[in-house]
C-alpha cells in the first residue's frame, strides 16, 4: 500500500526532529539542574586540602573507559553480524547509546545525586550513565532489524526512566547489592526487550528470513564486538563497586568467570550440533554470560571456584538456550529475539540473581572481616542478618522483573502507533531503508521511509 | 608516458632510503640529546624519597594509552573507508605516526624540556609526541589517497616542525591554554593539510573518482575507526591538563559534548538527505566534532550544558559542511579534501578556538576559586586580566591559522618536485601502486611504481 | 580413506568432552588450592591498616587490561589474514587463552605463590597468566590451521607446565631478568611451536597452499591485531616491572623501540621486494619485533638510543627472515611456519636476550643509583656482580632454548596420535572442518570431522 507523498514527507522528518527535540530537551534540563561536583568543580575540589591524587578520577576513569568501549564498540560490533544490517546495528548503537547517556545522566541523577535542587556529576555519573545505556541496548538487541530509530529512540526515553526507577528501588530503597546489575542491566534489559518485542509480533516475519544471517565477514566484525565485550567485563562489573579489595576482588571473579564460560560453550555448542561443529551464534553471544552472572556476587567472597562454577553454568544455559529456547520462544511464545539476548542476558541475569541470593545469604562477619562494611553494610551495621539480606536479594529481582515487564508491555503498545519509522515484515534486517548505502551492496527495493502501514501488521 | 627503467629503479629506492636516513638521523639525535628525566632514571627517581605511587606515570599512562589508540586505531581505521585505499590508509598511518613519534619528540622536546644540553623524556613526551602525530595524519586526511608514501614522510618532517614552533609560541610564549588542541592541532592539522592540498591540485583528479567511494564492509572498518576516536577523546583532551579537577572536568565534559554532537549529526543527516535516510560519511565524521570543539575549553568551567550547547553546533556545522561546503571547496576554491578534514577538524576546531575565547574571557576567581592557578596561571597571578586573557586566545588563533598556511604552502610546493611517488591522477586512492594487494582484488593496470611525471599535472 | 560413521562419531565428541573434562580439573584443582590473596580477600585487606589507594589494583590494572587486548584482540586478530580461517583464528585463540588462563593460574600459583597448601591469587597472577596465554598463541601461530582445537588444547596443556616450570628456572632459581619475556615467552613459545610444527610435518601441505593466502578485508582484519598488540606492547613489557620509575622507564624504551621497528620493516619491506611495492606481511608482522626486543631490557638502563637501536635491528632481521628464511625453513629443515614466529618472535626474542646479556652486564651503581635494586637485586645485595648476571641472563636464555625443543618435541610427538582431530592436507586453513560457516562462503568438499588419518602423513 503506498504511502502519500505528504506522509511520506511528515516521516522523513520524524527522526531529525525527534533527535533534535530530544537534545534541546535535554538541554534545557541541564542548564537548570546539573553541576559539577565537588571532584570536578575548580572551586570546590581546592576548598577541601586535597591531594590531587585522591580525586576519583584516578581510581574510576581506567574502568569507565573500559565500559565505555564496551557500550560502544562491544554492544555496536556484537550486532554487525547480520549480513545487511551492519550500518544500522553500529549506527543505531550510537545513537541510542548517545543520546542515553545525557538522558540517563538527568534521570539517576535525580534518583541518586540530587542535592539543593541540583544534579552533581563526575566519572560515577559517566559509569552509571553507560550502564543504563547498556541496558537500553540490551533491549534493543531483541528487536534488531524490525525497528526504525524513531521508535528506538522512543523506547530509550521510556526504558531510562523506567531503569532509573527500578535501580532506585532496589539499590536505594531496598538496600540490595547489584554493582555489575545482573538484575538492573541483564534481567531489566533483556526482559523489557523481550516483551516489547513481544507485543511488536509480526506473524510475517519469515518475509525477511533471509536476511536474517550472517556472512563471513559480518562474523568476523561481530567478533570484534564479543571480544572487546569479553575483555573487558571485569572492569565492568568492578567499575562501581567499593575502592580496594572490592573492586579488585570482583575483576578477578569476573575474569575467572568468563573463562569457564568460553570453555563450557565450545563443549555445549561442538556437542549439540549434529556434526561436531561449533557455532559462531554460541560463541559470539553464550561465551559472555560468565560477565553477566557474576555481576551481583562479584564483589562478594565468591571464591575463585565459585567464579568458575558460576561461568560455566552460565555459558551452559545460554548455549542451550540458543539451540533450544530460542525456536521454541519464536514458535510458541511469539517473541522474536534477533540476537538472543534471553539466552545472553536474561537466563543468565537471573541465575546471577539467584547466585547472589545464595552468596548474600552465607555471608559471614568471619569471611568478611573489617570488609563487611563496604559489600554489605546494611549487615556490618547490625540492621540485617544475612538471610534478611538474601529474602531482600530474592524481592529486588521480582521487582525488576515487574518494572521490566510493565515497562517492555507500555512500550510496545505505544510503539505500534501507526506513524512510526518501523519497516515492514519484508524489510526487516535491511539498512538501506534508513541509510544510504555504497552501490556494490545491491537494493532489493528502492523505497527507502516507504513503509508499509505498522498497523496493518497488528 | 613510459618512465625509463633506470628512473623507475631509482624512484623504487626513494621509500626504503628516506625511511632509513630518517631513523639514522633519530638516532643519532636521540644519542646525543635524549635522555630519561627524572620520573623514568633509575637514580635520578631513587635520589628524591618519593613514593612509587607518585610517578607521573600512574597519572598520565592509562590516559597515554587511550590517545595512542586514538592515533594508530582511530585514525587509521576512519581512513579506510576509500574501497581499495585501505592497505595505505592504516599502513601509511603506522608509517606517518612512528616517525612522526621520534621526530617530534625531538622537535618538541627542544622546545619543552630542553635543559643543559639534554631533552628529557618521560610519558608527558609520549603524550605530546602522539599528539604532533595527530595534526600530522589530519593533513594526511586532506590529501588520503594522493600522494604517495616519500610525500608524505616529508610532509610530516616539516609538519612536525612548524607544529612544534607554534605550540610553543601559543602555549610558551603566549601563555594561551590550548590542551586538547583545538587550535595547535585540530586548526594547524586542518589548515596546513588544506593549504598542501590546494598547492597539489589535480585538475584531472575525476580519472579516479569512481574509487573514491566506498564499499559496505569498508565503511564498517571505518566505523571501528570512528567509535574508538569517539570513546576516548574525554582520554585525550584530558590527558596533558593539570592534575585532580582539572582532568577530571575536561573528560566529562568532553563526554557530554560528543552525545550532543552524535545526535545532531544524525538529526543533520537525516535532514539534508533528499530522502531522509542517513550518510555514513557524516556519522563516521561529523559525530566526533564534539571532541574537537571543546579541545580548548574542556578544562575550564564549561558547564555541563555548556559542553552540550558545544557539541551541538559543532555536529551542526560539521554535517552542513560536508553537505554543502565540501562540494564547494572542490569545485571553487580548488581544494581536494578526501576525508573531510575542513568539516570535523577545520570549523570546529576554530569554533573551538572562539569558544575557548568566550570561557576564558568569563573567568572569574569566583567560579575557579584556588583552582583558578591551574587553568589560568596568568591570571592567578594577576599578570593578565580574564578580558586580557581571551585577546591572547584570539591571537593565538590567527598566529595558529599563519603557521598552518605557511607551512601548507611551503609543503605543497617542495613536494610538487616531479621526481616524487605521487600517483598519476588515474591511480589516485589505489592500494596497488604502494602494496602488494592479494589477489581477488584484481588490479586496474599493473605498473607498480610507474608513476606518471607528476610535473605534467601543474 | 573413509571414516567408519562409529569413529567419526567419537572423535565428533572429542572436543566437548576435553573441554568438559579439562573445566571438571581445573574447577576441581581451584576448589582445593586458589584462595584470594591479601589485596582480593576482604577479611586480609583490612586487617592492615592500608588506603584503598595502596591496593595493588590500582598500579597494575590498566596494565593488566592492555594485555588482556594484547591477547585477545591482538594475537586473534592478527591470524585472521587467512582468507578461509578467521572463525577458527580468533575463535581458538579464544578457547586456548581461555584454558590456559585458568591452567596456568594453578601451574604458575605452584611456583610463585604457594603458601600453607594454598595459592594466593591477584592482579598478579592475572598477569602472569595472561602471559602464559602468550606463549601458547605463539605457538598455536607456528601450525595455525594445521591443527584441530583438540590437538591445541593438549598442546596447551603441555605448554603452560613447560613454559611455568621454565619461568620458574629462570627468574626463582638463576635470578635471571626476563620482564617482558623475550626469553620466557617469545623465545620459548616461538621454538615450542617450531619444533612441534617440525614433528608434525606435512610433506603433502601444497595440496592446501591455495588457501594459505589473504584476501583484501583478511589482511585489514590482521590489521586489527597489529596495531592493538603495537600500541598496547608498552604495557606488555612494563606490567610486572616493580613499580615507579621502572614501570615507567619499560614503558617508554618500548615505544621508542617499536617505532624503530616499524620504520625498518617498511623500509625493508620496500627494499626486498622486486618493485618496490610493500609487503601486508611485514607490516603485520616485522612491525612488532620492536616489542620482543627490548622484553628483557626494556627495564634496565637501556636509553632512549638503545631502544631506537634495538627496534630497527629487530624489525630488520624480522622483514628478512620473512623474505628469505622462512622460505628455507620450509624446504630444507621442514618447518613449516604459518605466522611466521620465528621471524616474529623467534629470532627477535633471542635477539634481545642477548641485549640483556649486554645491557645487564653494563649495570653500574651509578648508572641505576638506588634503583638498582628494583632491576637487579642480586647485584644491589652484592651477590653478584654484572657481568655475572649477564653469563646467568645468556644461561637463562639456553635454558629456555632445552625446555622450548624439549617441550615441542614432546608434544608434537604425543600429537602424532592418529585419532585426533588433524585436518587432512588437502583440508588445511579451512573454517569449515570446525565451524559451521555461512552460505556465501561455499564448501569446497562437504566432509566436516572426516578427515583422513593423521597417521598416514607421517
């Protein structure tokens, strides 16, 4: 069904306006509400009779670099592997992942740095600003290839505040421990994306099967994405944590972690092929689940055994969840979860979860000593025992489950809104319908922003 | 026209014996002048009682390492967008910047830490030598795909000079505040690569236009470029400030000017395509010029919103300039600029300079407090006004813009000398004059280094 | 010769069931030995009375990190230049770097920190694993896709225990200085890989020689590879350095000594070949040389000249044997050398072991002043006189030569066993015997796991 020329139009304006809608927002809020703290303002830092060597920068901005890189190029090359749908994957990651990072930085500044009706930042803002981003891209992993930037960037406006409520709930109010946010990223992330993709069902999607796989070199690129992501989780989940044994405690989980994980997808991916061969979907995506389920136990006294148990599990499940789950979901549950990111984030954020329920729960003032203090202080202060700690563990992961199922459904619903950028079931995973793209890339249709109605997919 | 063999042979010895007699003469300059400073000799360290943990080198090192990627990662790999310009694009770069990393240490060092017949060295040099490397492989941007290896090595020898005579003008002699170089490198790089370019006109350059574009996975290799000079230009603007706040402050709002630059180039592109689909070109360019723009006011009290409003016109007029100015360029003013170095090095850059003259104008002792001796000794001091201040920033502008169009034209003329490796204007952005190319990629004309007589294009 | 379906069926679980078994061990071996050490435990840290800042963490981390790249990206990368093997080059870098992280954690935790029955883990060992990991990817370069993953795991298992005992001769029991490794790491893991790839001879290998080339995008993938292990090759070689002005010192003798390397390889590379033309595999490879070098004596007292000196020397030797001794190694002494490790690190490493030896031998109280004990303690104490420590360095190096034949011989002789997993000749250097490969890439004989005996190419 065509469009009229004049729709047409209004659409094509869409995403330049929002963006700039959304920056001059974004703006304005910042004029008003945020101010450097007290380690980045000039004035404040030499009131104190500091040594330059104490600011937080020295201790936090190597490990928010390392975020940094895998927000962008980790999360942006992961999702190149779709043979025609690189641009988009790499470009959309930066958009949204940018613009994330300003809004997120209003909305957990409010919830967590709001002082004298001003936001104060530095490196803590920058690292918690790129984890809501990372969330933000969790989801968006789900819907891969079936969303126009329009309704991403929609999605992103919903999902940060969303996450920043949920954050603040579990870590402000109910005093649980989740600095490399097994459940506020992984679980929160990937189950908004998942429901969201789930209410944007497009029975006809096999429209687009095949475009839906890789070639050998947007492999190649995808690996660039794993490998930096698998580097660098360590500093991921050890980027927010307590200075000291804490944060060089939960590095080095991590970094145990990730390497059962490998191991237990090479043997899971080889054993549930029919021929012995290995699957670059198991290793690009299952081989990381050891970072993400460790993220809540991390920095507790998991030991190094129990980092290693915890990773292969983790690439356990996720491994069979791409060869089992995935179809069964797709067939049976109607979600269509392009990267698998329940098998990535979702199962695995929730066995991390789990695991931090039961590490929570043995927690001792013997195995902690003088320590307790900055992993669990709520516990070194005589306000809760260790079990209440892991009950509270157990309450924060429902009440992320809640906010991300209410926030994936809100935001599905308001995305099948008719006059959004979204592509139809025939042009699903192409970029050319949002980018112009080099000659030798061939078009299969020339009708870029010439979408057919989104409701009539409904 | 055929060259003789004995030319050919002679012009095939120009790259090894120019890169042979360029090390001998490091060396031997680094033999007699180079020496540890007192941060990396062993005795010299030892003699103070200084803790290890007070090494200048756990201060600057990780931010070192961040612009090194920058340099040999970011640069190179944002190059290799040209379809079969790739091998040169990051080869050259790793030639170019290697040498231009001894040199400048030398250059540099004569002019900043030359005491008693020495230079002493240590990670400061590293940084200051890698950003000499950028303005370098900026200009080598502006004539990518040009001009052949021997040019450009000799184009980095005076480039490097004429870098290190006004940075140290500004910086020294001036007392302009210029750290993240917007002025000293992004304006200097531009200009002087601009001026060179236009000197090297090729009237008959349209010979090789269809190679100018680029392919599908050549613009994801860019990307890689592009993301990595995007995460860590916070590392760079920051990496030579003072110590504590200062450093702290630039990064973030080195940070918060790129989100706003990203989205108001995507905003841009979107709004000038004729369609409104997105150019990869304006994404993988447009979107740093937040990085560039706030190179010289980063470390001052910018503001958050400050570093926004920045990063967004500098996205702004970037995007418009590859749209609208480039074309223009080319076609009027006779200035072949490949990878657009005018539009995300040139306009912000001096955007960056006018900034830098506003904030610092505005400096009061109220908003720096005792950190006011850190972004501006001068005024500290009371030896300069804020007023007084700005009207050297301005000037250190025009002295920067001087030095970059002496140093282009000088370039460009010495390097019209015809008995160069500049490619004839049919086998403008090859790979295959300069490397040994595999095979699947099948030649256009196999005559490696027979180079048509550059002298009969002026 | 045709598999029967029942051996092609076992040998299909050959590599799940070592990598489930080789998990099951080492998970096993942590639960009884790997403890936290004082910096990772949270009772141990505070019980002394230390700052977080004192944490080892924040010295050596971004160090470890750059490594960690070094590795990961860079050694998996770099052996992407196949046309036809990059899923198995970065993805059994990824298996192997993963195993013998964990292995070499125990082997070397035996060695360095076994204390009361227990190994004491950190950044440290994260470290030294990493470079243990090191090693072993040498080696894998030497008979990259000769090999199946099973044969590379066993060989990993050996390695790791030679390698470890070999470091512990070497820098425990002779009190040799080896930071860096161009004995421990580059040396042993280059001749490791040579002899065993000499006992694994394939006369018959030209049946697969037409895929041992590059295409245009392998080699800028390879590129990938190079440029991080480049750029990151300063923190290789100062991350377990002592602290302070050594760090720092290491740190800056290799980036002077890399950009020495990279101007004489493409300086060489230019020279050797017929036209002129540069050769990917130089620039990929020789450029690098510059780091192996100076692994020994980046440490000591080198100067900035020495370390100009050393990277030339390196990258010219390197270039050369590329040229003309692989070639040789080949037809007369039946070594065959995908990745070129000798050239690399082979003679390179050996190279600057005997730069040690000299530059140890020149160690003065003057010249290192009070640091003299950080470099070299056993002179410092007066147990040894330099020249002594040089005889000792040039011993360490023997050493390391007997355990590298010893070990390569060993295991490429237990890998003879003819039920691995060993391509046929006609099947080398290709992805698809190990990884399902999409449909673009077409199959040239559809036999995945049927290869023929290994033990008829004997």
């Amino acid at each position: 069904m065509a469009e009229s020329p004049r729709r047409a139009a209004g659409r094509r304006l869409q995403l330049p306006l929002l963006c700039l809608l959304f920056q001059g927002i974004t703006a304005i809020l910042f004029a008003i509400f945020v101010r450097y703290n007290h380690e980045t303002d000039a004035a404040a830092w030499h009131l104190g009779n500091r040594s330059n060597s104490d600011n937080e920068f020295y201790f936090r901005y190597p490990s928010f670099q390392d975020v940094h890189v895998m927000i962008f190029v980790g999360f942006g090359f992961l999702m190149v592997f779709l043979q025609r749908y690189g641009f988009s994957s790499v470009g959309f990651t930066f958009l949204l992942a940018a613009f994330a990072l300003q809004w997120s930085t209003l909305v957990q500044g409010f919830f967590h740095s709001f002082h004298h009706g001003h936001i104060y930042v530095g490196v803590e803002s920058m690292i918690n600003a790129d984890f809501c981003a990372g969330a933000v891209l969790i989801s968006f992993g789900a819907v891969l290839g079936k969303t126009g930037p329009v309704q991403l960037l929609l999605m992103a406006l919903l999902e940060v505040v969303m996450f920043g409520v949920n954050e603040f709930v579990l870590l402000s109010l109910l005093g649980v421990r989740d600095a490399g946010g097994s459940m506020t990223i992984h679980t929160f992330g990937a189950y908004f994306g998942l429901v969201f993709s789930r209410v944007l069902y497009r029975p006809q999607l096999e429209k687009s099967k095949h475009r839906q796989g890789s070639v050998y070199h947007s492999d190649l690129f995808a690996m660039i994405g794993t490998i930096f992501l698998w580097i660098f989780w360590p500093s991921f989940n050890s980027a927010p944590t307590s200075l000291g044994d804490v944060q060089h405690r939960t590095a080095l989980n991590t970094y145990y972690s990730l390497t059962a994980s490998t191991l237990s997808t090479f043997a899971l991916s080889a054993l549930v092929s029919g021929d012995g061969r290995l699957d670059m979907v198991h290793i690009q995506n299952a081989a990381l689940a050891g970072g993400v389920v460790v993220g809540t136990s991390g920095e507790m006294m998991l030991t190094p055994f129990g980092a290693l148990t915890a990773g292969f599990l983790a690439g356990t499940i996720s491994t069979l969840g791409y060869k089992f789950l995935t179809p069964i979901l797709e067939s049976k549950f109607k979600v269509e979860d392009t990267c698998g990111v329940h098998n990535l984030h979702g199962m695995p954020g929730v066995l991390g979860a789990f695991l931090g329920v039961l590490v929570a729960g043995l927690a001792t003032h013997e195995a902690y000593g003088d320590g307790l203090e900055n992993v669990f202080p709520l516990i070194a202060k005589g306000q809760r025992s260790a079990k209440s700690q892991a009950v509270y563990q157990l309450f924060g992961l429902s009440v992320t489950l809640v906010f991300a199922f209410v926030g994936g459904s809100l935001g599905g619903f308001l995305l099948r809104f008719p006059y959004l950028d979204s592509p139809s079931d025939s042009q699903c995973y192409e970029d050319q319908i949002y980018w112009e793209v080099p000659g030798q890339h061939e078009p299969e249709a020339q009708t870029p922003l010439n979408m057919e109605e989104s409701d009539t997919r409904a």
